[in-house]
C-alpha cells in the first residue's frame, strides 16, 4: 500500500462550450498509507476530477501528484498500480463476471493457476462464488457493485479509488455497502481514496474528509472534526442533515443580539469576537442543539428565543420543527414528545456551547 | 294482493360488441399495411411457390409436380450462377463489413465536426440509385484508354484492361465496386453502436493494463457484434440478390461469368418467359437465404446489455 499526495495541483478544463474552467484549483493533501480517505462536494466540485487525477484518466494542467515514493504526473494510469471502481461499475458486458474479474491479472500476462487462486479468493470475500459464470446482465445492482470491487481487488493494487460506487443503489442496499465496504477496508488494511457527494457515506466511512468547493478544498478532517469545528460556512452547511442553521447576529459589549434579543456571551467567545465589536456577525448553530423549552435538559444560562413555528416533521425518533429569525427559516431537531404544532408560540432554548460564529464577509469561523 | 314488478337485468354487451369498442381502431389502423402485405406480399409468394410446380402458361398452366426443380438441378448454368453468387458474397459481405468497419473506426476518433462531415458525405452515395452509380462505374471501368481506372493504370506502366468483358475479370470488377461503393449505412451504425460504449469501459480498461490491441479485441470488437450481424446479415441478403450492377453492367457475362442467381431468374422469366423454372429458382434462392441467414443468427447473436 502506498501514500497519495497532491502538490499545488491544478486542473482546467478547455471546454468547447463553456471555453477554459478550473476545476480543481491549488489542492494540496496527503493521504497516508492505509488511510480511508473521503471526497465529498456538490457537484462540479472538483472532488471526481481529482480521483480521476490519481488514476492518470485526466491529466493535470500543473502540480504533482505523487503515489509511494513516485511523481507520477506523466504516468500512464497502468503503470500507477492503482484499481477504480466506477460509478456505473464499468463491468465488460460480454464476459462473464470470472473473465471480468481476471481481466487486469491477464493482461499483466500472470500464470493461469496464480489467476484462479486471486479470482476465487476475491470471489469467497465478496460472496460472489456462485456467480463467477454468469454475465453482469444477470447480476442484482449490489452484486454488480461487488464484482466491480472485486475485480479492483484481485489485483493487489497500493491503492484504491471509488468514484461514487453506492450512487446506483437503492437507499437499503446503499446502508448494507456501506458497511461492507468499512469491513473490506479493515480486512485488506488499503489505502482508499473514496468520493461521493453523500455527506452520510462520507461520515460513517471516511477517517478524514476531504470537503471541496468549487474546486477549492474547504477543510480536511476526520468526520467528528469537521462536525464539531468546520472552517467556514459552507463546510458547516454542507456537513450535518439537517445542515447548520445561520442566523443573523449583532455583537455589542459581551454579547450578541438577535432580532433585538440579547444573549451574553461567556468570557472566551467574547474576548473572541472583539474585533467584530458593533459589527454584523453570521451565528451558526446545529439543529440538535435547539431544544424546546418543555423537554429541556442540560442547557444552562437563559438562552432563550420565543418564535412562532411554522411547520413541524414528525420523523418519530425525533421532531423537526420550523420557525422564522429574520428573513432566515431556522431548524430544530428535538425529542418527539416536544410539543409543537404549526401557529404555536413557542419558547426554544439554544445551547450557546455548541454555536459558532462566523464572519458575514469572508465566511471564514471566527476562531476563539 | 302483492304485485311484483320485475326491473330487468343491465344488458351486457356481446363478447363482439365489447373486442370491438376496444381493440376496434387499432385493428383498422393495422387493416392497411396487413392489406398491403396480404396483396403485393403473401399472395405473390404463395401463387409464385404454386407456380414453381406448374409448366406455367398465363391461359393453361398443367401441373408438372417437381419437373421445374429436377431441371434446374440438372441445368449448368443453375449451378455457375449458385457458384458466382456465393463467390461475389463471400467477397463482398466481409471485406464490406471490415471497411465499413474500418472508416467507423477511424471517424469515431475525431472531432464532432469532422464526424459529421464524414458522416454525411460517405452516406451521400447511399441516396444515389443503384442504376446511377452503374453507369457512373461503367464509365470508371470502361475498357479503352478513357476509362478511368485504365488510364490509372496507365500511370504506372500497365496496359489498359477489359475489365468487364474477360471472364477472369468481370465478377472481380463488380466485386471492386461493392467494395468501394456505399459504406454510409453501415457507417453511421457503427459509430452509433460505438458511442454507445461507456467510456469507463475503456477507463477500466486502461488502469487494467490493457493495450490499444486489446481495447479493440476485447471490448470494441465484442461490443460491436449486434451491429456486425446486422450487417452481416442484411449484407449477404443484398448480396444473394444482387441484380442491377450485373444487369446494367455484364449482362451476366462474358459466358455466365457474372450470372448471379436473382440475374438467371430474370432471364429465365422475362427473357424465356419459363415462369415456372424461374418460381423453382426463386424459392432456392429465398431458401438459401434463410439457411444462410438462421446459421449466422445461430453463431454470431448476442445481448448485450450495459
């Protein structure tokens, strides 16, 4: 297995229609040997283009990309000893899932027998034993799914990449993957380089995560990192279902205001904002850490909003509850037995430990 | 005293009456065509299979049983024809389809511009008719020193040939023309068969340490085979059949040496007026073609699904 580094690298696109684009713009990571690895972004994000970077499918227009002890940028994607898995699976139609699966080792010309022991060992760890004859038609989209990582894995490669392989499976399949995939990770011990616009898949498999923007990495981190300190804005929005809320907040004294209500800020966060003195501020705080006033527990200081809720979602293990600040709709996650109907007023306490704050120009979290 | 009143039972509509109301229009939509092929189609084949019994004779046809098939069987020329059509498809069809193939192949490389320019200019001669791009090759083939081909030849020393009019020649040169003639339909299957391979196949391929070679041979090629057999076989129908060139250009000579089989049934029915030798003739030929045909389904059909 191997290291994946990226230096200063940049990608642009010379697009019949829409002329020169940067698709991915001064990115700069490491990923450590036998590290789980997760790109996610919206689309157009840059993160496909920077898997297909490694792969040597698309060459970048500067920087280098190293694999190992390698520079690879004018490696031709055979020679980086590197296994995808697509989204569509990429899985040869005409042959049968055992010739699909020893495709690679044939090529490299390796002995029959060293080819049937590596298609029938990947073969008994994805379960696709009584299948190896079939065509992909034949297969389930899970099973398809499975050859297709098998047919990565056969191989011994130092690295993995997946470009978005759950994509094409139903929301139950997509959970039972995602397990599956977390268990090959720790039985193979690979470095895996994994992208995906689902922030659930990201979460629940990636040891860091890669978030991007526009072509821009906006924070690497593990999951728990980036949920409880994202950098800026748009990794606070786009991490966390329902996303963080943002509202709108002035700072005056040791406080900050809120439609007129004034909440006093501890000693640290207002030593924090100082420089915002007087000035607008963004405040962001997640759904789970509004709670309503009746099913209140460990919330101390008197943090407390009265709003009007304009909507509610019973998910049954927990509500979501809808309510205005601002031209802003702001999100509750709170305990079912909430009370909470449509045109009710209510009072929501906000636990002021968990907010951030984050500069209205730069979008950037104020650090404190 | 009670009085009962009786409301009669609804009256169900007739089984005929409820088919009508839903499957009427769509049945008469489909009256036209199956009129048109009942009439120009089924008709002619079931009179022509008759006929191939009868000593055929518009006003007194006798019933000779299977005396046209035993003369046919016993008649040379029968044979030479069977022999030249089966050399002008075994000729034509693959070399056709490895053309066809070919440019595909080559257009499917480039721009989208120069794919269209392509597209549109090898399928141009397909719009011409068969009788137009005869005589153009007469012209090509003409055996004096103005033909064309003969005064390429003349570039490089060669004496002028008669192309068409030596029997070592003839069925080459009709051959030549197939060869270079219309490619376009083909073409424009090929390249939409092509387009239709996801590209991550080949991304597949590539990380998978696949050369150029094997790209082509283990996926390009495979994936292609719908398209190969319907080439194949609408090919070598065309090419059992084929009639204009050799009417319009040999004759079916010099000494039967272009007599194909749908030419011998011409002549033997319009030149002989022997209606029933050249029925006998045509339901060879419609046979052979089904045989031809079912053998190539047999061995070259796949499903391919991606």
């Amino acid at each position: 297995m191997a290291r994946v580094e990226f230096r200063n690298v940049r990608k642009q696109f010379d697009d019949e229609k829409k002329g020169i684009f940067t698709a991915v713009e001064g990115s700069n990571f490491v990923i450590n040997d036998r590290e789980f690895v997760v790109f996610v972004g919206p689309s157009g994000c840059g993160k496909t283009t920077s898997l297909r970077m490694i792969a040597g499918l698309e060459k970048q227009t500067s920087g280098d990309i190293i694999i190992g002890d390698r520079i690879v940028n004018d490696l031709h994607p055979k020679d980086r000893d590197i296994a995808m898995v697509f989204q569509d699976y990429a899985l040869y139609p005409h042959m049968t899932i055992r010739e699909n699966l020893s495709f690679g080792l044939r090529n490299l010309k390796k002995p029959k027998t060293y080819i049937e022991e590596k298609v029938r060992e990947a073969a008994a760890v994805l379960g696709l034993e009584e299948m190896l004859d079939r065509k992909p038609r034949e297969l389930s989209g899970g099973q398809r799914q499975r050859v297709a990582v098998g047919r990565a894995i056969v191989r011994d490669p130092q690295v993995f990449l997946f470009d978005e392989p759950l994509s094409n499976l139903d929301a139950k399949l997509r959970v039972q993957m995602r397990v599956e995939l977390a268990d090959l990770h720790k039985r193979l011990g690979a470095t895996i380089v994994y992208v995906t616009h689902d922030q659930v898949e990201a979460m629940t498999l990636g040891e860091r995560i890669v978030v991007m923007n526009q072509g821009v990495i906006q924070q690497i981190a593990s999951p728990a990192e980036l949920y409880a300190n994202p950098q800026n804005m748009f990794v606070a929005g786009f991490i966390g279902s329902p996303p963080m809320n943002f509202i709108d907040a002035r700072v005056l004294g040791n406080s900050v205001f809120v439609e007129g209500t004034e909440f006093a800020l501890q000693d640290t966060i207002a030593d924090g904002l100082r420089a915002y003195q007087g000035r607008e501020v963004i405040l962001g705080i997640r759904p789970e850490h509004i709670f309503g006033e009746d099913v209140v527990s460990s919330v101390s200081g008197n943090y407390r909003l009265t709003k009007q809720i304009k909507a509610v979602e019973h998910l049954g293990s927990e509500n979501l509850i809808y309510f205005p600040i601002g031209n802003r709709t702001v999100t509750a996650k709170v305990h079912p037995e909430t009370v909470a109907y449509p045109g009710l007023s209510k009072t929501f306490v906000l636990d002021f430990s968990k907010v951030h704050f984050f500069d209205p120009e730069t979008q950037q979290r104020i650090e404190y | 005293m009670q009085t009962q009143t009786m409301t009669a039972p609804p009256r169900t509509p007739s089984p005929f009456k409820r088919f009508w109301r839903e499957y009427g229009w769509a049945y008469l939509f489909i009256l036209a065509p199956v009129l048109l092929f009942l009439s120009f189609t089924l008709y002619p084949v079931v009179t022509a299979f008759l006929m191939s019994f009868q000593k055929y004779n518009i006003m007194n046809s006798t019933w000779i049983g299977l005396d046209n098939y035993k003369r046919m069987l016993h008649d040379d020329v029968f044979w030479k024809s069977i022999r030249n059509t089966v050399i002008f498809t075994i000729g034509t069809v693959p070399i056709n389809i490895i053309i066809t193939f070919g440019l595909s192949f080559f257009i499917y490389q480039m721009k989208n511009s120069w794919q269209t320019f392509f597209k549109a200019t090898l399928y141009l001669p397909t719009v011409a008719s068969g009788v137009t791009i005869s005589i153009v090759w007469l012209a090509i083939f003409d055996p004096t020193d103005s033909g064309l081909l003969n005064r390429l030849l003349e570039l490089f020393g060669i004496d002028p040939l008669i192309w068409l009019g030596k029997s070592n020649s003839a069925l080459l040169s009709l051959m030549l023309m197939n060869w270079l003639g219309s490619h376009g339909a083909g073409i424009i299957l090929y390249l939409a068969a092509m387009g239709g391979i996801p590209k991550s196949l080949y991304e597949a391929a590539d990380i998978d340490h696949a050369s150029m070679w094997t790209k082509f041979r283990r996926i390009t090629w495979p994936l292609m085979k719908p398209t190969t057999l319907y080439l194949l076989v609408t090919g070598v129908i065309t090419s059992f059949q084929v009639f204009i060139s050799v009417y319009l250009m040999t004759q079916g000579g010099p000494n039967f040496a272009t007599t194909t089989i749908a030419y011998l049934i011409y002549e033997t029915a319009f030149k002989f007026y022997d209606f029933g030798l050249a029925s006998a003739q045509s339901f060879v030929l419609a046979s052979l073609i089904i045989i031809v045909s079912i053998i190539q389904f047999k061995y070259f059909s796949s499903d391919i699904e991606y």
